[in-house]
C-alpha cells in the first residue's frame, strides 16, 4: 500500500497534467475567429471556412476539456459530414454550405459551453486557463442568441427586427452581442414580445454571469476547490493507479 506521500504526489502529477490539457485561452481565439467567420462570410466560400473553422473550434473544445470518446466520436462524424456536406455546395454552388454551417454552428453554440462548465467544476484547482474558459462560454452565449433568434423569426412567422424584414447573419450577430453586452445601441431592435423577452433574458444572463461566475474564479485563482466527501476526478484517478501493481508487480 502506497505511503499517503506517494499518493498525494501521484494526485499532484495528475492535476499538473489535467491542467495542462485545458487550452482554452487557444479556445478563445478560435471561438473568436470563428465569430469573425460568420460575420464575414458571404456565399458558399465563406461559409465553407466557417463550416470548417466551427468544427475545428468544436473538436478542439472537446479535446482539450476531456470529453469521453463517446461524445467526441459522434462529434468528429456529424463534423466530417458537414466538411464534406459544404465541400459539395461549394464546388456544386448548392446550398448545402449554409446548412452545413448552421448545423456546425448550432453544435459549437450549444454544446461547447456545457463541456467547458462541466470541465470547470470538474477542476480539483481554479486555474488561470479555466478563468479563460469562463470567458470563452460568455462568447458562446453570445452566438447561441445569434442562432436561436432567426429560429423565433421562424418559429413567430414575422420579421425578428422592426427595422428590416430580410436580415443577414452578421445582423443576428451584431444584435446578440450588443444586447450581451447591454451596450443596446438602438439600431436594430426586436419587433416581437417573445423577441424581446429572448434579449432581456440574454443582457441578465450576461450581465449576471460577469458578475457572479466570472468573478468567483477571478477571485480564487489558485485555490483549490472544495467538494466535502464528494471526490474529483484527479482523485479517482490517483487512488486507481495506486492500486494497479504495474507491468512488474
């Protein structure tokens, strides 16, 4: 049975590499330059980059947060086939590029945030890296807003702006962070009830996160998370790979 010693360096070895799997200040970037993707790509060119670009950004959030291989396999195919989907629509001029790419899209904006807070409060330590990751899911809310308004447009059968009836992409994004942000500069402004409550409901959700999620970690950077009795991960793995003897034992 191994000394406490030698178990408590075991756990600290596991957490150094746990943390060193969290990229998410790459993860930034990319959910940044993919942003810039969507609000600049126009015909199937573009949106094949875009395709491309969120399935990287995807993908790489999924590994770097740990996901297990059986959602990461599921991801890695419907991402192929949307490559593969937008690759024919560019080269064909068919539409199948931007299904592809809302497809993508939705994926990122809605699954990437749970991985990432799920890989946060798995974390035995609040890091400067997961600080950056709670950063990266406020830029996700964002885009998830960008892609669930033109569904209430959709879904309400009317224009979701007053002052256009035919608004492009860059226009659901500029609106979301905008009202994100509470910056509510004006310019475009939801036509419906059930539209306005959707941006209501995303300036708290942005607002109250900064100030309550974001600011929790900023503020303990460095210490260690408390669970009780319940036990991390770092420490599952530690007591499980005390307990195996080893090729020799």
């Amino acid at each position: 049975m191994p000394r406490p010693s030698a178990a408590a360096s075991r756990r600290s070895s596991l957490t150094a590499r746990l943390e060193e799997r969290d990229d998410f200040g790459i993860v930034l970037i990319l959910i940044l330059a993919t942003i810039v993707s969507i609000s600049l790509g126009g015909g199937t060119l573009g949106q094949f980059i875009s395709v491309c670009l969120s399935g990287f950004t995807l993908l790489f959030v999924l590994r770097t947060s740990g996901a297990r291989s059986r959602t990461f396999r599921p991801a890695l195919v419907i991402v192929a086939i949307a490559v593969v989907g937008a690759a024919f629509g560019l080269l064909s001029g068919a539409e199948h590029a931007s299904t592809a790419a809302g497809l993508v899209g939705l994926l990122l904006a809605f699954a990437a945030p749970v991985i990432i807070l799920r890989r946060i409060l798995s974390s035995p330590t609040i890091t400067v890296r997961l600080v950056l990751g709670a950063l990266a899911i406020y830029l996700l809310v964002g885009l998830t807003y960008a892609y669930l308004y033109p569904v209430i447009s959709g879904v309400t059968a009317q224009p979701f702006f007053v002052q256009t009836s035919t608004p492009e992409p860059i226009d659901y994004l500029y609106f979301s962070y905008v009202t994100l942000t509470t910056v509510g500069y004006g310019d475009f402004t939801a036509s419906t009830s059930v539209g306005r409550m959707v941006a209501v409901s995303e300036a708290l959700t942005g607002q109250l996160y900064l100030v309550s999620a974001v600011a929790l970690l900023v503020g303990n950077i460095g210490r260690t998370i408390v669970r009780g009795a319940r036990r991390t991960d770092v420490e599952i793995e530690a007591d499980e790979n005390a307990d195996d003897p080893g090729p020799l034992g």
